[in-house]
C-alpha cells in the first residue's frame, strides 16, 4: 500500500482525521446569511426550500401526496411549517423591536439625580432637536412598519415597575409619530447624539446640568448603555456625589461590562 | 460579521438588478460549501470562516465582470488563500482562542456523541495541518480532502504540475508526522 493509498483508504488515525475535514459542511444560515449579503434573490436557501415546499404541498394535494411517498410528504409538510413559523417569528420579532424603541427600560438600579421628566415629553424634545428625526420622517418609517407587522394605530406604552409609577407621572400612551427610526445606524447616531450632548455639558463644567441631561435621555439609551453609566459615574464625580458615584462604579463592575479599566482611572484608583 | 466582511458586503450592495446575477447564483450554489471549507482547513476558525466565505464571495461578485468562464474557481481559490491568510493573521493579533463549547452549542448535524466525536476529529485535522507551511497545505487540502486532480490543483493553485506533486509529497510526509505525534496523546479521544 503506497503512502497515498494509506492515507486515503487505511482506517488509520491520520485518514479519519481526512475524512472528518471531508465531511465537515456550513452551517445553513451561513450560506444563508451569505447569499442576503451577496444579494441573490430569493434569499435563504433555507426560505427558497420552504417556499417550494408550500407551492408543491399545495399544488400536488392529498392525492399526489400518496403517489410521492408518505415520508416525502411529511417531509415537505414539515419543511412548509417551519417556513411559516420562521415568518411569524419574524414578525413577532419586529413588533418586539416596536415596542422596545418605543419607551425602553432602564436597566441600571441606580436611581436618577435629578426629576425625571415624562418619557413621552422627553421623546418628544429628542425629536424636535434632532434633523434626522424630522415627524414627517419618523412617522413614515413608522407607518410601513406598522403595515408590515398590523399593529394597532398606538403602541402602548412600557410597564414600568409600581415604584416608577409612583414617581412618574403616568406617560400618555406614545404614539406611532413618537418613535424614533427604526434604522440600526440611525438609531445608533441618535444615541451617540444624545450622549454628546451630555459629554460636551460635563467639559464645560455643568456637572449638574449633564446629570439632569442624561437622566432626560437614559430611557433612550440603548446600545450605548455602558457608556451612558459610565459618563454618570463622571458626571456623579464631578458634582461632588462622590459615594454615588462609586455605588454605580461597583454596580457595573458587578454586571461585568469589561469597563474596569476605565472605572478604576475615573475613580482615580491604582 | 466581522468589520471585513461588513465592509465588503455594503460596498458591494446593488443599484439595481446586475447583469452576472445568474452567474454569481451559479457559482455561489456550486462552490460555497467549497470554498468555506477550504478556508476552515487553511486555517480559519468556524465562526470566521463564515464571514471569510461571504467576504471571498464578495470579492468575486466585484470582478465577475473581468472573469474568464471557466476561471471562477481559480480566483476563488487564489482568494481564498489570501483571505485566510489575513484572518489567521488577524486572530494571532488578536490571539483568539476558538471556543469549542460555543461550536458545539449551534451544531445541530448529529447526535451529541458522533458531533463531540467528529469535533474531536477536525480540532486534530487542524493541529496536524497547522505544521505545514501554507503552500504545502493548500496543495495537500485540495488534494486530500477536497479530492481535487493534481491538473486541477495546479491550475487552482497556478503553478506547475511537478511543483504539485514534490508539494504533496513533502505535504504527506509532513501530515503523516503530526498525526502520528498527535496519535500518541490523543488515542483515548479518537482512534
């Protein structure tokens, strides 16, 4: 047996280690993922196969069914189900997103310095100063999501917790115009805008206005939440609250958001 | 998707319908699982292979239009091996350690046994391929696992036939060693 023989054929380790990588393939959503990117219609081959599934389940009917095979059959059915629990999950997914850009929560425990205004009236001054978020705009990016997912003509507001209720006064319910967009770039300019405001207040000395400014936009705040928490804890410090500040520094080393670095220079620690 | 293959991807978005549409359908369906495992075995861990073969499939739709018929699979070999070659060198910078739990979490091919198995399998495939040098291991991938001609990989490769078979020859030599080394420690695992 040649060498070549050997590592081909032989049921040597070295020829099981050839055949594993022979047999290795992409994970479906890969391709899928890479087709989208590529552009080719049709999208997922995954949805392509689905979609053929459900035109062949329905063109051949119960009939042809028997003729093609019960397993074939249940095979395509099954490939049909999953297509459309795929699209409803998407589409549950969009009304998530909704309802999340909506009125989002804050997740830090730490309670704000500063009298928080009503989410809606907050939303409402974030529109009015930002160009790119004209009403006009913002409504129509609104109206074809709502037309692709059906929802109701409002989008009810979060549910906060009984003790926010109590602080806050109940919000009106926000309304489609309300929503900033939904694009993911957009929607991340909009942040950094928003904590450049509060930055450029904390440079100029008016530690209490950046607080009273970053309590305004928290509930906007969502990619950028560390960054947020980490201009408060600076924010905190240069207003003097010193004990604060270190109760949110010890918070968010607790929720583990890699920031330590940056904590322990804002602390001034070693 | 990394920063690479983000950026490949939006500057290629279409105006419009393209003209080699069909085309890069063609040669998408027929060598996307190709060229993925190509670059796993030259080197690319699996979550970036995803990104490397969206990002090698990129490449090719922007030079479709200057491409012969015919020579679609040398370019995507040709830039399979420069696309791996920057992401090995991006993970050594980053000194990324592949993290098999994650792999194993989204693997839903085979049974939890003959997965952790064949897992098992390709972590030693990768070791063993890691000795050779890159142009010793392109040839003996193509060859050994891809199960191309030696004709085929000296025109994939564009160099000539001998230089092929002495790159085999030395790439066997090479591969037999590290699978008998890794055999040793490993034989409780595999074999």
């Amino acid at each position: 047996m040649t060498e070549l023989d050997k590592l081909r054929n032989g049921s040597d380790f070295a020829a099981r280690l050839l055949r594993a990588g022979s047999a290795e393939q992409p994970m479906r959503a890969a391709r899928n993922r890479a087709a989208r990117a590529l552009g080719l219609s049709g999208v997922a081959a995954g949805a392509l196969l689905s979609s053929k599934a459900s035109a062949t389940v329905a063109a051949v009917g119960v009939g042809s069914a028997a003729r093609l095979g019960v397993p074939l059959f249940v095979k395509w059915l099954a490939l049909g189900m999953l297509a459309g629990g795929a699209v409803l999950g998407a589409a549950a997914a969009v009304r998530n997103a909704l309802e999340v850009t909506s009125a989002p929560a804050r997740r830090s425990s730490v309670p704000p310095v500063a009298m928080k205004p009503p989410i809606g009236q907050a939303r409402q001054l974030q529109v009015a100063g930002n160009s790119e978020l004209s009403e006009p705009a913002a409504s129509a990016a609104a109206d074809e999501l709502h037309a692709s997912v059906g929802a109701s003509a409002s989008v009810e507001p979060p549910r906060l917790s009984s003790s926010a209720s109590a602080r806050l006064p109940s919000p009106p319910p926000a309304t489609i115009a309300d929503l900033p967009p939904v694009n993911g770039d957009a929607l991340l300019s909009h942040e950094i805008e928003l904590l450049e405001r509060v930055r450029v207040k904390l440079r100029a000395g008016k530690s209490g206005e950046a607080l009273a400014e970053l309590n305004a936009v928290s509930g906007d705040i969502q990619s950028l939440m560390t960054e947020a928490d980490l201009l408060r804890v600076e924010a905190l410090l240069a207003h003097g609250e010193r004990a604060r500040a270190e109760a949110l520094a010890e918070e968010l080393r607790r929720r583990g958001g890699g920031q330590n670095f940056r904590l322990k220079r804002l602390l001034g620690r070693p | 998707m990394n920063d690479q293959a983000m950026l490949a991807t939006r500057a290629l978005q279409p105006a419009g319908p393209r003209p080699d549409e069909a085309r890069l359908r063609r040669l998408f369906d027929d060598h996307f699982s190709w060229v993925w495992r190509f670059v796993r075995r030259l080197g690319v861990a699996e979550p970036q292979a995803d990104d490397a073969a969206q990002q090698i499939f990129c490449v090719l739709a922007e030079r479709l239009g200057e491409l012969e018929p015919g020579k679609e699979k040398s370019f995507l070999a040709g830039t399979a091996l420069r696309v791996s070659s920057n992401y090995r060198r991006s993970a050594r910078r980053r000194r990324e350690i592949p993290d098999a739990s994650l792999e194993f979490a989204v693997d839903t091919r085979d049974d939890p046994e003959q997965m952790a198995e064949h897992r098992s399998e390709l972590a030693l495939l990768d070791r063993a391929l890691d000795q050779l040098p890159s142009e010793l291991r392109a040839a003996f991938v193509l060859f050994e696992v891809e199960n191309h001609s030696m004709l085929e990989i000296a025109e994939l490769l564009g160099i000539p036939r001998g230089t092929v078979a002495s790159r085999l020859r030395r790439a066997r030599e090479q591969f037999q060693a590290a699978a008998h080394a890794l055999q040793g420690g490993t034989s409780d695992r595999v074999g």
